[in-house]
C-alpha cells in the first residue's frame, strides 16, 4: 500500500511563510524522485519543485528563490519550504513520487495553501 500524505497547508497573509511535508510509506523512499505540483482554482496542474534521489534539486520559475525542496531520507518525508509567499502561490498542493520518467508516479491527496492579500 503506497500513501503519501501532505499536511501544513493553511491560510497566511502574503510575504509569510509555510512548509509543506509530505510523508510516504509502501515505497522504497530513497529510490525516487518527489515532487511537488500545485493546481490553482481554474488552472491548470504546476509542477512547482522536483528533487532527485541524489539530492539535485529544480524549480518553477515562478516559485525561484523563495521556495526550498528537501528531503530527509530517514524519515521518508519530502519538504516544501515557501516563503515570501504571494496571493498568486494559493492552489492545492501535490507531493508525488516516481523512479522513471515515464512513471506517472504516486499521488497525495493535496493540501490547501491560501495566500491573503
């Protein structure tokens, strides 16, 4: 059974911060890559930030430079780190994880980040 769980979604005024884990089980943790996407009310689907099993990491230009992916391989989570967060940064955040590029990979349930003005 795969699960991967998101939780630290919230309501936060823009220019505050959150961070996101997403906890998995039911996989090899350290053999994949994770993702964070994000899906924002009538748009569509954001791949937001990737890390790789080796720790290379990559960005949205949107989200460069005040969001931060990590991962901690002994406790199978993977972070989001958001700061300076902006009205436009509100959507529901997705971890997912994958060992080929060809994986659509597993799926967490999402987490809700609303940015106030």
């Amino acid at each position: 059974q795969v699960q991967l769980v998101e939780s630290g979604g919230g309501l936060v005024q823009a220019g505050g911060s959150l961070s996101l884990p997403c906890a998995a089980s039911g996989i090899i943790f350290r053999l994949y890559t994770m993702a964070w996407y994000r899906q924002a009310p009538g748009k569509q689907r954001e791949l937001v930030a990737t890390i790789t099993s080796g720790g290379a990491t990559n960005y949205a230009d949107s989200v460069k430079g005040r969001f931060t992916i990590a991962r901690d391989n002994a406790k199978n989570t993977v972070y989001l780190q958001m700061n300076s967060l902006k009205p436009e940064d509100t959507a529901v955040y997705y971890c997912n994880a994958k060992i080929r590029i060809s994986d659509s990979g597993h799926w967490g349930q999402g987490t809700q980040v609303t940015v106030s003005s």
